[in-house]
C-alpha cells in the first residue's frame, strides 16, 4: 500500500474513532487531492470506515438510535449503491458534484440557518 494512502488511513482512523466521522469525510477528499480515483478511494476508505463504525456500535450498542439508523438504510444505502453502479459502469466524472457536496457539508457549521434547521424523522 502506498505510504499516501496509508498515512491518510490512519490519520483519518483516529480522527473518526475520537469524533465520530473521518474516514470518509476527510479521507476522500484528502485521496482525491492527492489525485487518486474516487472509486479506488472508496474502495480504501470503505472498508475502514465500516469496520471502526461496527467497533463502535457493538462497544456501545445500548446508546444506538435504531429508528434513525433504519431511516438512514432505507433511504441512503439504495441511493449510494446506485451511484456507485453508474460512476463505475458509465464512467461519470462527478468530482464537480461530490466538490459541491463537501463544501456544502463545510458551510453547514457556518450557518445558522442550515445549522438550526430542526431534524424531524
């Protein structure tokens, strides 16, 4: 594995078993920037991310949100998958897309009328 790929793992790793998120939130962008694909990013990244949010989930299994987690499966996970079809199959260059998404995840603690908008399952 390149040293690239692996310094961005593991700084990535801690900062998602400290905070929560990281993996793929820092880590894509970090292995897009370093010019890499964003399905071979995945494809490093992916794996990483499940396993630490499995570790976390069977360490503290009592404090899990089931309803919200249901919610995010059926409703994010066919969408994803999807995606990842037709990036691979197609051969759809959506860095534009996915660099418009990231900053706009960015700019969500910026603003408060993002940051307060109330969540209703």
């Amino acid at each position: 594995m390149p040293v690239d790929i692996l310094l961005t793992v593991v700084a990535t790793s801690v900062i998602q078993s400290i905070f929560g998120v990281g993996v793929l939130s820092l880590g894509t962008p970090l292995l897009l920037l370093l010019g890499y694909d964003f399905v071979d990013a995945l494809g490093v990244l992916l794996p990483v991310s499940i396993a630490i949010s499995a570790l976390q989930v069977l360490r503290h299994y009592e404090d899990v949100d089931t309803g919200f987690y249901k919610n995010v499966l059926v409703y994010s996970v066919p969408l994803v998958v999807v995606f990842l079809m037709l990036v691979t199959t197609v051969k759809i260059n959506i860095s534009l897309v996915i660099g418009v998404v990231l900053i706009f995840v960015a700019l969500e603690s910026f603003s408060t009328a993002i940051e307060k908008k109330p969540y209703s399952p």
